[in-house]
C-alpha cells in the first residue's frame, strides 16, 4: 500500500482504490446495520414490554447521536463518489457509461433491494437504486463544465425535497420511495462533487489540500445549524396535545403536525444529516493522510469497506434468524452486542476473504451481472522479485 500527496491507494484489479474511501465506507455501513439491528427485530424495550434502564439509554442515546441519519447520508455521499468512479472506469474500458449504469443500479435494486425491502421495510437499497437512476442521465451534466455544478444539483434538490416530501399526497411504503428521491439525489451530487476534486483522482492527486479539514468544520456547522433549525421547529409550531397530555392525532392515527412544521423538520434532518457526512468524511480522510497509529486502526477496516453489500444484507439474515423468534423480548442490550459480534466476525471475515479473491460473494455477482462477462474471482498469486 503506497499513499501520494495525503491519498491512500492500495492496488486492485482496477487500477488504484482510494483506501480512505474503503474505511469510510465500512464505518458509513457499521452505523447503518447498528441502527438496523433494533428495527429488523423489535427489542422489549421498543415494544414496551421491558422498561429501559439507565445503561440501556445511556449507550442507545449514544450510538444514536453518533450514528442516525449520519451513517445513512454518509453511505449516499459515498454512493455518489462511487458512481462517479464507475463511470470513469466504464470510459476507460471503452464500455458504454451510460449503459453500465443504467444496469448497475438497475441489478443492485431488482436483484437484491426488492427481495430485500420484502423481509425490512427499512431497506435502503431499492431506494439508493431508483435514485441512482435518475442520476444516471444527469451524469454527464454533472461532470462537464465547472466543479461547482454538481453542488449546484445538491443544492437545487435539497431545496426540492422538503416541499415534494410534505406537499405530495402519496402515502405508503412504496410512495415514501419516490418521496425521498430529490434529498437522497442531493446527497449523491454532494457525492459528485467530492469525486470531481482533484484530491480524489488518483491520477492527478495534486499539493496537500485543505479539503478534509474544512470539510470537518463545514459539517460540524450544518450539525449545529440543524439542531437550531429543529429547535426553531418545536418553538414555533409546537405539537398540539389534549386535556390529558396526549399528542393530537389526525385521520391517520399520526400526531397532527403544521405544515410548516414539516417542511422546517425536513430541512433540519438534511442539514444534520449533510453536516455529519461531510464531517465523518472529513475526519477520515484527515486522519489517514496522518499516517499515525489513528490511521493505522482505521486501515484495519479497509476490507470491510469493499464488501458492504455482503455485510449490509449478512446483517439482516443474521438478525432475523437469531432474534425473530424473540422478537419483543430481547432486550436491546442484547442486540447492539449480536451487531458488535456480527461485525468482530465479518472484519476476520473480510481480511481472510480479501487475501484470496478480488470481491466480496455478492459484490463479484453484482459485477457479473453489470459487465455480463466472466470477471476473474481469485488474486493472483505475488511472484517474488530477486534483487
């Protein structure tokens, strides 16, 4: 593994990979399976069957305020770099980029998000992959012209999001889908533009940049600021309660909530979601150009990082076989230490694997089925050099 000018790149089948986006991506998806774990399967605590404890809240408040919503935009951002990086790829070989990923993301979602979505209603997948097809023909828009377009795109639909989210009279777990294309879109020009700089090119890595730093404090403002925005939300538009202290709820058995409210909520989400992005990506990408003992850790993560589509829905089976015939009972403890040891396993796992073959299982069949030929599983095996 050699690193150039603060990237780190490790040699693939590929060409060169960018390692610090390997560990981000499995820290992106450690926090979503995390978060997974006690909604695959309801814990007693969440069914009310078992009041939550002091520690219990202690460690469930912690992993959510290091965790929700960040982990998730995260993963999206880092989707958008990916697509980015797929497209070039495809160019390079002589493929058809548009074509490639119209297939790409149309495999991700048919093939493993709908069975996906049919066992966890919170699957992400199906969702990322119709998102990623409406990015598709905004490909070469976005990566033509100057670098700031793409922020332009994030911009325009984030602003979009809120009102066709709140406005929008579709309901349903289906329609929720569409609903969250312009934010999800959002994100992945974010994606975008990050894979635009030149920081992230391996072939043309430039000077040292200021890029991870500022991208640490401009997400740790946006984290604020959706904080501030959420508490404007509540102090303006509180939520309507009865003579006997309970929430008012509309035709739909949900809380009545002021549009206004809505629309300021789904802002805030945005920017605390946006604002930890950009700083976990930040800090990363920071701390592996340090190449100290933190960057060194983090390494350790990097084959995680390749096979997340294993990872993401391993997670899911493992959980529904091991506690849905307890569902209600286990207590959350419980299950954030089956996803601690879920992920101590499939990190040996990786590492193991990652020495022997080029993809993760499902990721080698995700290529096969994208490229539609045969694609080379095992390494090579290292001929020695006489000196």
């Amino acid at each position: 593994m050699t690193e150039t000018i603060g990237v780190v790149r490790s040699p693939t089948a590929e060409g060169t990979r960018v390692a610090f986006l390997d560990i981000a991506r499995a820290l992106a998806m450690i926090g979503v399976v995390m978060m997974n774990v006690t909604v695959v399967v309801f814990s007693a605590e969440s069914a009310g069957g078992r009041p939550m404890d002091t520690l219990t809240s202690v460690v469930n408040g912690a992993l959510s305020l290091l965790m929700s919503g960040k982990a998730r935009a995260m993963l999206m951002v880092l989707l958008g770099i990916g697509a980015v990086l797929a497209w070039r790829a495809a160019e390079r070989r002589g493929d058809r980029p548009m074509v490639v990923m119209l297939r790409r993301y149309a495999v991700l979602g048919l093939l493993f998000g709908v069975p996906h979505l049919l066992v966890f209603s919170g699957d992400i997948l199906t969702h990322y992959s119709v998102t990623a097809l409406v990015l598709a023909p905004l490909m070469p828009l976005l990566l033509a012209g100057g670098r700031t377009r793409p922020l332009i795109a994030a911009l325009l639909a984030f602003a979009i999001a809120p009102f066709v989210e709140h406005v929008v009279p579709l309901s349903g777990e289906w329609a929720v889908l569409l609903l969250l294309v312009p934010q999800t879109l959002g994100f992945f020009c974010v994606g975008v533009w990050l894979a635009r700089r030149p920081e992230l090119d391996p072939a043309t890595a430039e000077d040292p940049s200021r890029l991870p730093a500022g991208m640490v404090w401009t997400g740790l403002a946006g984290q604020i600021l959706g904080i501030a925005v959420m508490f404007g939300s509540d102090l303006l538009f509180p939520m309507e309660f009865d003579a006997d202290g309970v929430p008012v709820l509309g035709p739909e058995g949900m809380p009545v909530v002021d549009p206004a409210a809505g629309l300021l909520t789904s802002v805030a989400g945005t920017l605390m979601g946006l604002g930890g992005a950009l700083f976990y990506l930040g800090l990363v990408w920071w701390s592996v150009r340090r190449r100290g003992a933190v960057a060194r850790a983090l390494g350790v993560l990097a084959p995680l990082g390749r096979m997340t589509l294993t990872v993401y829905l391993g997670g899911t089976a493992v959980f529904l076989l091991v506690m849905d015939p307890w569902e209600t009972r286990i207590p959350m403890l419980a299950q954030y230490a089956l996803a601690a040891g879920y992920f101590a396993v499939m990190l040996v796992f990786a590492h193991l694997w990652s020495a022997r073959f080029r993809y993760g299982p499902l990721e080698w069949l995700w290529r096969l089925l994208t490229h539609l030929r045969p694609l080379p599983m095992r390494r090579r095996p290292r001929t020695s050099r006489a000196y």
